[in-house]
C-alpha cells in the first residue's frame, strides 16, 4: 500500500469540521506553470467574468468554447488528475473518485464579487449529494483580498439549507443562505498561499468577501465525487439562477479511480 498523503489527524479534522488545509502543496514549478494559464485564460476569454470560469478544464468544441461558455486549458485537467490531489480526495471519500467539475475563481484586485455564503449542494445535480471540493490556491488567498471562508461543522446532519435568490449582477453566485441560518461569528478565514489548498465538504457553508484590495486573488475549485453518487442529468438545481453557465446535461466526467460503484453515471457524454 502506498503512504497515505493525509495523516490521521488531517482526514478527522475534515471529517469533523467539513474542512481541511493538508501540509501537501503543489510544486513550485507546477504553480508557476499554472499561474502563466492562468493569464492564458483570462486573456482567451475575455467575454467572461474571471470569477466565473466555469469548466476551465475543458477545452473549446464549437467556436472556440466548452459548454459552459469558457474556452478551457488541458493544463487544468491535468491539474485535476494530478494523482496525489486524486490519492487525497479518494482517503476523503473513498476508493471510486470520479471528476466532475472545475471552475478557476479569479477576483481582480479592487473590483473582484463577492461570493455570498451558500452550500454547493444547492447548485448541483449529484443524488445523493457528496464531493470534495479541492481548492488550490494559485495566487495569495489573504483576508485583505477576499479569501474563502468557511463555517467549521456545518456540514454535520448534511443538511442543505433554503437558499435566498438575489437578482444581483455583483455577485459571484445569485444563491445566498438566509442569514439566520449560522453564525457568521463563527466564520474561519482560509489564507492560502500559491501551491497550498483546501478541501471541503458539499454540505460546508462558505462564502468570500468582495476583493477590494490591490492584490488579486485566484484559486482553481476542483470538484470529486464519490461514482456511489449518480450525477443525474436531468436534475436542474436551482432552476438556472445560478448566477453561472452550467451545462450539466453535456458535461463530462472522468473516472479516475476504482470503479462505477452505483452503476448509473455515464462517463461518455461530453468526451469527443
């Protein structure tokens, strides 16, 4: 058996607090490769707001853009089959890790949105709902320039709270929790420096700050599930106020590890 990436300690501070920051961190060769993606990105897509590049992994089919609207990079599906963060992920949730999702949150410095506190689950089609989210800091994650933060154990009973819709064209997502719902008291700041990440629970509340800073600040979200879980097609979440592009019907998965544990997901759609 290979050595386990996560300690001990790291899989039940995740398990109890719904998120952890593991001492793993990317090369610095690998982030600086990503970092000059990044900008590839931004400038290859320049119809689309940086905080809102959704399927950044998956490269233009017709007219240069994926289904979601993005012209993608292969370097970030490659990021995301990286097999230590795949290794990671799989002592999170299991041994059968298929890839689903990734979107690169890009706040340009002064004018970067606000992401309102929301739980994933409110926007995605997976029954039952479970990923692991692992979000890879490629650029400094600060408090002064809006980094992700997070309600520690708001995960616990996987309970997925009602959602406010906000007809709002500042905001990252157009989802916000009410705000009885938690206590913002209890928030926990994500600083992250570029190579480090994070990774939490679908049922997490979180959020972000606006970024008025003169710093941008830039993270790639990488979203795993469990293949026990089907990712159902025909479901709409949120019935598209999202605030995002979102193809699910087109969008491609990739298994990466062990098998298709509930038999139903179909690994063949979208892949050209």
């Amino acid at each position: 058996m290979p050595e386990a990436i996560l300690s001990a300690t790291e899989i039940a501070h995740y398990q109890a607090k719904g998120f952890v920051i593991p001492r793993f961190s990317l090369p610095k060769e690998m982030v600086k490769d990503l970092q000059t993606t990044l900008d590839e990105l931004i400038r290859t897509n320049p119809d689309v707001r940086p905080e809102k590049l959704v399927s950044a992994h998956i490269e233009g089919q017709q007219q240069g853009k994926n289904d979601d609207g993005v012209a993608g990079s292969r370097k970030f599906l490659e990021l995301a089959m990286y097999p230590p963060l795949v290794e990671m992920v799989a002592e999170i949730i299991g041994p059968n890790v298929a890839l689903w999702g990734c979107q690169v949150f890009c706040k340009p410095a002064a004018h970067g949105f606000e992401t309102p506190w929301h739980q994933d689950g409110q926007y995605w089609p997976m029954r039952p709902l479970a990923t692991c989210t692992v979000w890879v800091a490629i650029e400094p994650s600060l408090k002064s320039n809006g980094c992700l933060r997070v309600i520690p154990g708001s995960h616990k009973g996987q309970v997925l709270h009602p959602h406010l819709h906000e007809d709002r064209n500042d905001l990252v997502l157009n989802q916000r929790l009410a705000d009885d719902t938690f206590n913002e008291d209890q928030a926990v700041d994500i600083e992250l420096q570029p190579g480090q990440m994070s990774m939490h629970d679908v049922y997490m509340i979180h959020g972000a700050k606006a970024n008025t800073s003169g710093l941008r600040r830039t993270g790639v979200a990488i979203r795993y599930m469990p293949t026990t879980s089907h990712f159902d097609r025909s479901l709409h979440p949120a019935a598209g106020k999202t605030g995002l592009a979102l193809n699910f019907a087109t969008r491609p998965l990739w298994l990466l590890k062990g098998k298709d544990a509930c038999g139903l997901n179909d690994f063949s759609i979208g892949h050209e």
